[in-house]
C-alpha cells in the first residue's frame, strides 16, 4: 500500500493510453525507493514532481474484461462514483505485485484498490473558460 497526494486518477473511468488501450490510472506521490526493494524495476522513476503512477488494465491479455479496481471513502464506505476524485485527494492505493520475466525482469505492480482519505473534489475545466461573446455592431444606416 502506498499513500499520498495524487494526480490525475482515473479510477472510476478508463482513458486511452498513448497506444489507444483503455487502462485505470492514478498518479501518487510517495517514496519510490521502498518499491524498488519490492523489484519495481529501476527504470520507473516518478515525474518531476514526484509523483509515480500505477495503472490497471481494462482488458486482460486473453480479451476478458478486468473489473475497476474498488474504491472506498475514509470510513471503508464504497465510493459514490458519481464523485470524481481530484487533485490533490490523499489517498492509499493499494497494490498487487505481478513478477515478470520479459523486459530484463521486475515486478509490475497493479492498482487493486483505492481508499480516498482527504477528498478534493473534480472539477470540470469551463470549455469557454478566456473567450467572450463578440456583440454584433449595428450598422449606422
């Protein structure tokens, strides 16, 4: 289990990834070293910011569909899904380990649960958010 400030999570809803896969995502900030004594492979590195993320397939290798990972309030309550997590949430992320062979070796770890415990709300960017409605000007004649 890791805990932290997190970024971006995309727990309740899969976004494509750069090959156009939909996977569950969340970036948390943590300590990365204690992950490499797990076999997080070295090549991991969190951003500059320090956060490092975990993701969760939506489909498993044989096309089956792999379930959201579970996600919980502070009180072990299940989620309202309704409530997207933003920015800045603290939240323990549990992980399952998943050792591999292919790639010089390491093990993957996987989203497996989310317990949000200080929640930021998300919010939606306004699309028009810096234009201005332009007022037609009346012709003088």
């Amino acid at each position: 289990i890791v805990e932290g400030e997190v970024k971006w999570a995309n727990v309740i809803h899969p976004k494509d990834n750069f090959n156009g896969d939909p996977e569950y995502s969340i970036k948390v900030k943590t300590a990365i070293e204690p992950l490499y004594k797990m076999g997080l492979n070295r090549k991991t590195k969190p951003d500059e910011d320090g956060f490092i993320k975990f993701k969760r397939n939506v489909l498993s290798s044989k096309g089956q569909t792999i379930p959201p990972p579970k996600i919980f309030d502070a009180q072990l309550e299940a989620w309202d899904f309704a409530e997207g997590i933003g920015n800045g949430s603290v939240c323990r992320v549990r992980l399952a380990l998943f050792p591999y062979e292919n790639f010089g070796g390491g093990v993957a770890f996987r989203i497996d649960g989310v317990q949000v415990l200080k929640h930021v709300p998300f919010e939606k960017a306004d699309p028009t958010e810096g234009f201005k409605k332009e007022v037609e000007e009346e012709l003088p004649f």
